[in-house]
C-alpha cells in the first residue's frame, strides 16, 4: 500500500470576538448514514496558503464571511482509501475566525446543516474529541490579539 500526504484547513468560527460566543458547526452524513456536527474544513488545492483554504472552505461549507484571527492548531492523523489503496498522513491546520456576514443558507449542498451553538453545548455535539480540544484553545488565542478582555 502506498503512503501519502493530505492536507486540509478550516476553521473555529465565533459569532463575535468573545470567549463565550457561539460557534459554527457544520453537519454532514457519515458513511453509516448518522449526522455528524463538526468544524467547517476542507482539501487544500493547487497553489493555495493554507489560510486561503481554510477562508474558502469556511465560506463554502458554512455560507459565511469571515476573516482570520489567528491560528489555533494543527491536528494530523493517518487513515486508509481503499479506493486508492493508499494510507494518506493528513493535516489539517485550524484558525481562529469570526464571522463578518453570510448566512447558512449560502451554505454549498456537501454541508446537511450548518447551525450556532454555544461553546458547551458545540463541545457535546461535535463529533469528534481532536476538533473538541481546538474550543479549549480560544481563549488563549483571543488574549494574544487582545480580544480576550473584559
């Protein structure tokens, strides 16, 4: 089996520059057919930064403006295509961003649904515990740019 490299970006989305501010999640449907809430994220494609990717799938996924506030983390895993019969290493790098307009309705038709939640109830619906922990990290990242303050 070959081996290769994956790499996607995406994205905390707060509804205002607050530690306490609703989150975006998207919802999209698993192989097993179950609903899956998880952070907006996406393939980086040729000749893009990362944080390029990460704006346009955002935007794509979750039919919102917005723009970066900084980075949050990068989380790597490995998993098998068997389609491809490869063993990729992926990475996909995370911001921290805050939405500027858009809706959810402009969302693109890969996303079920894209819904706010606020940051305890996003952390129990979100699917997966790596994208979980990126919560964690928001108010670290809002005290760096000097938003974190009341």
């Amino acid at each position: 089996m070959r081996t290769a490299r994956a790499v996607s970006a995406g994205g905390v989305v707060l509804a205002e520059l607050r530690p306490d501010a609703l989150v975006a999640l998207v919802a999209h449907r698993s192989v097993r057919g179950s609903l899956h809430w998880t952070l907006p994220k996406g393939a980086q494609e040729p000749g893009e930064t990362v944080e390029q990717t990460a704006l346009r799938e955002v935007r794509e996924e979750t039919g919102l403006e917005v723009e970066l506030v900084g980075p949050l983390d990068t989380i790597d895993y490995w998993f098998v295509w068997a389609p491809e019969q490869t063993r990729y290493h992926k990475f996909v790098h995370y911001y921290l961003m805050r939405a500027t307009g858009g809706d959810f309705a402009g969302r693109d038709s890969e996303m079920e649904d894209a819904a706010w939640f606020a940051p305890g109830q996003a952390s129990r619906q979100m699917a997966f515990a790596n994208e979980r922990r990126l919560l964690d990290l928001i108010p670290g990242v809002l005290a760096g740019q000097g938003a974190g303050g009341s």
